[in-house]
C-alpha cells in the first residue's frame, strides 16, 4: 500500500501492524521524522513500513502498489477550486461533505463518482459535474461492463 499524504503516521502506523508493508509520502520533513520516530518505536522501519518525504504530485518510487490512498482533505489541499466548486454544490442542496467528495471527483476530471446514497445521488445527478458521471453501484457495474 501506499499512502499520500502520510504525515505523522496517523493511518499509516495502525495499517502498518495489520498489512504486509506500508509506504507513506509527506512533503513535510517535520512531519515524516515524527512518523519515522513512531515507526522505529514500534520497530516496523524497513520490514513493515518506510516514509519519504516527497511531492505527491510528482514522485517515482520504482515499483507499483496494490492500493493507493490519501485520506482526509490530502487532495482537496492540492487544488483550491475543489473548495470553491464545493461551496456551489453545497448551495445547491448537497451536504457539505458529499459536496466536497464530488467536487474532487468533478476536479481531478474522473469518469465516474459513484455513491450508494439515494438521496445523495438524486441532488447530485441534478448539477452539473462535467465529465464526471453520478452513479449508483448498480450503474457503475452496467457502465463498465458494456
């Protein structure tokens, strides 16, 4: 796994006991040191786990991950139109979360958000996404597979 964003191993440490290995990327030296410190203190440096500093919008690792994440606002803070386009979704009816979910999808330009939420669904295939796509999973499933 590979998590952007990983700063002080807030995710990262809890998954590093559970997963086979874990590589974590944060811009901020500060905050990859205090990871690094947590990591050698649960003596998962090297075998379980392993943190850089890097740029996550432009790094080469030399290998590939079966999963890659950034939790919490890692992406909404790359791009500050994701906020403003959330802030016209939340005025037209959508939760300010689910708001801020679609406007990142609706930013980094995705074929399709997908969500189980009905209600969430309705609102969200009523504004205009763009490119993006709002579906269910039952549609999602129908897309992909044509």
């Amino acid at each position: 796994m590979l998590e952007l964003g990983c700063g002080t191993g807030r995710v990262l440490l809890p998954l590093a006991e559970v997963c086979g290995y874990i590589h974590g990327l944060d811009i901020s030296e500060a905050m990859v040191a205090v990871c690094r410190e947590k990591l050698q203190a649960a003596g998962m440096v090297g075998t379980k786990a392993q943190v850089e500093v890097e740029d996550i919008t432009n790094f080469a690792l030399g290998r590939t991950f079966d999963l890659i994440f950034a939790p919490y606002r890692v992406l909404q803070n790359l791009e500050p139109d994701i906020e403003d386009r959330a802030r016209t979704l939340h005025a037209e009816g959508i939760k300010p979360l689910d708001a801020l979910h679609l406007a990142s999808a609706v930013e980094a330009k995705a074929d399709y958000f997908c969500t189980c939420d009905d209600r969430f669904l309705k609102r969200a295939k009523a504004v205009d996404t763009g490119q993006t796509k709002v579906v269910s999973p039952l549609e999602l499933i129908t897309e992909v597979t044509q």
